[in-house]
C-alpha cells in the first residue's frame, strides 16, 4: 500500500500538518487550488491559542517556530468600542488567565502562512483544484484534480476550509447552516488630524459590524406569519 499522506489545501491548519508529517519522516504532498502562494494576500489578524501554539511549536522546524513567536504582536489587553471620531464607547479587558501560557498569540495571517510554506517548496503543488476521489481496492486513494490530473496515496486529508469539497463527498449529510449573521471586518491606517500616522509604524484598525442577514429576516417573518 502506498504510505504518501495527500492534504488537500495549504491554509493554517493544512500546512502546519504538513510541516509536522515532513519532521516526521512521513512522505506528504499537498494540493491548493491558489495559483501562487501569495494569490489570497488578505486577512489581517489571527488569534494562535495556547493549545494552537503548542501545534505549531511541535510541528515546526525549531527555526521557524521560533520566527513564528519574533512575528508575533503584542496580546491585546483590551478590546474597545469606538465611535466615529474615535472616542471610546466601551472597553472590555482582556483578563490574564491563571497561567501567562493561556495568553493569545496574535500573529498576521499573511506572514504565518509565508512561515508555514517555508521548506514545504517541493510539497506544495499550487494550482491543483481537488475535485473528487476514488478509494482503490489495494486499499489505495485517487485524487482527481480539475485541471484532468490525478495523485495517489495510502491517505487524504481534508484541510479545504469551512466549504470543503473533501468533506462533501465522504460526508454528504454534513451541511454549513446559515446563522443569519454576517462580520465585515477590515484594516486601515490610523492618521491622525494632520494627516500623521499614529506610533512609530502602522497601526491596523479593524473595524468590525455585525448585519443581521436577509436570510433571517425571512425566517423570522414566516414564523412570526405561523403565530
Ligand atoms: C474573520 C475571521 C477571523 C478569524 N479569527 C480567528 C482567530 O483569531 N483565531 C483562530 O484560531 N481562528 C480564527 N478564524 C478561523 C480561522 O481562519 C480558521 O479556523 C482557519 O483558517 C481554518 O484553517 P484551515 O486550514 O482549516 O482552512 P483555511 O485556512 O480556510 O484553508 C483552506 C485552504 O484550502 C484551499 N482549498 C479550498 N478548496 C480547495 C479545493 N477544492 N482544492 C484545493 N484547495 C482548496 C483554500 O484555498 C485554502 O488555502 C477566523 C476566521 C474568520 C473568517
């Protein structure tokens, strides 16, 4: 039976595997439908947990786990409502747990997948839309690719996000539900009124709302015509 490890999707949770199956000695090749790594430039800031720290300190290369930790920000201390004029509405503290491990580690999301890709060069393979696959009587797995191409190993994993093609076949019943809540969050300068920026480098504003979808309002609307 064929040992290779297939991960369909190089995101944070795909390319972390990768990395600790490759300190491993396991044979893997990972397929991501991006045409270049720098395709998705987007996506400001993600929170790494301590259980996710733990991970990628386990799966990283010594080096880059430490490069990980330098590119790290300071954990926020509070989270803070502004208005319009940048007035504080309303702050809420960010209270240490028991343990300063438990903290957050909030990194960029561009900079932690440029770390995570870091010597996985001849196990990424971009542009490799995965489509479908076969299980083989041999105990065998195909992955077929839109691009007409095929890869075959002894397992596959599905690391495609949240709308996940991996899952929809071995799963079909498995389905998103809708929540009738949408976050538009964003990143800009802060400049102040003379046209300056704040701090010694940029700080990143992300501004966040919360819209009840329209898909809700119709759901609430049918229940409320049932009453
Ligand atoms: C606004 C926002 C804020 C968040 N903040 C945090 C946070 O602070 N902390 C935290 O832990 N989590 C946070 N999350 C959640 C976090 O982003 C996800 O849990 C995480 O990215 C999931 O990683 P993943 O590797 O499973 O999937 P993803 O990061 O979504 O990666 C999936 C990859 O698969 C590829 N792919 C998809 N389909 C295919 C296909 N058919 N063929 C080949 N490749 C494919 C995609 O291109 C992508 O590269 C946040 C999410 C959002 C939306």
């Amino acid at each position: 039976m064929l040992s290779k490890v297939m991960i369909v999707g190089a995101g944070t949770g795909g390319l972390c595997l990768a990395q600790g199956l490759k300190q491993s000695g396991i044979d893997v090749a990972v397929f991501e439908r991006d045409r270049t790594p720098t395709d998705r430039l987007q996506g400001y800031r993600l929170h790494i947990s301590s259980n996710g720290a733990r991970a990628l300190e386990q799966c990283l290369p010594a080096t880059l786990f430490k490069e990980f930790l330098g590119s790290a920000a300071k954990s926020n201390q509070a989270v803070n409502f502004l208005d319009s004029n940048l007035k504080r509405l309303l702050t809420f503290a960010m209270v240490d747990g028991p343990h300063a491990e438990s903290r957050e580690i909030p990194v960029s999301r561009i900079t932690l997948r440029k770390i995570l890709l870091r010597g996985l060069e001849n196990v990424v393979n971009f542009e490799k839309r995965f489509q479908r696959y076969e299980q083989r009587p041999d105990g065998s797995v195909v992955a077929h690719f839109e691009d007409g191409s095929t890869a075959q190993g002894g397992l596959l994993i599905g690391a495609d996000g949240a709308s996940s093609t991996v899952r929809a076949q071995l799963l079909p019943q498995a389905k998103r539900i809708e929540t009738g809540i949408v976050a538009i969050s964003g990143k800009a300068p802060l400049v102040s009124r003379h046209g300056s920026e704040y701090g010694s480098s940029r700080c990143g504003f992300a501004p966040a709302c919360i819209i009840e979808s329209v898909s809700r309002t119709k759901r609430a609307d049918s229940r409320s015509s049932r009453l």
